[in-house]
C-alpha cells in the first residue's frame, strides 16, 4: 500500500513540498549507496562502473533518478536499460552458454 503513495510523493516534490524532496533525496541517498557497495565489489582495483538505471520508479521519475546520478561517484556511468530485463537476462545466458561471456 505504501507504493500507491509514490505518484503523489512525486508530485508533492515536483510541488515543492520540502518533505516530498527529503523522501526523494533519501531514496536516492540509500540507493547511491547500494550502487556504491556493489561497484567496490565488482570493481575493487578501481576502473569506471557502469549502472544501468531500470525499474519502474527510476523509469518513470526523473527526478529520483537525477537525484541517483547527481549522488553516485562522478566516474560511474549512468544508463537506462536497452531492452527489458528478462531479455537482457536470456541474452547474457546464451552468451555465457556458447563460451562469449
């Protein structure tokens, strides 16, 4: 049920609402550092992480997902998804099946 709120949060912040703006803020806060987490991980010897952006609230709010970008390292490089998810999923399968990944 707390997910039916986002529309209206996103709304109230694009409104101004200051409290609407800390919710976004703290959701792109948390999520900045998730991203952070798993690059030490999958790069620890440093390089440039590449995040795709995906989902339906990153999709459809540009604010939260402005407010990701502006919180990540400045090297990461920040894209949205080329196909959906399940595609890309199959694709890197059978890429990793014939020895190509």
């Amino acid at each position: 049920r707390v997910a039916a709120l986002t529309p209206a949060v996103f709304a109230a912040a694009a409104e101004g609402d200051a409290v609407a703006q800390g919710i976004v803020g703290n959701a792109a806060a948390a999520l900045a550092r998730g991203v952070a987490a798993v690059a030490k991980r999958l790069w620890p010897a440093g390089g440039v992480p590449r995040v795709v952006l995906g989902g339906g609230v990153l999709l459809s709010q540009g604010e939260l997902r402005e407010a990701l970008r502006a919180r990540v390292a400045p090297d990461t490089a920040c894209t949205r998804p080329e196909v959906d998810g399940a595609v890309g999923a199959a694709r890197l399968a059978r890429r990793w099946h014939a020895g190509e990944a």
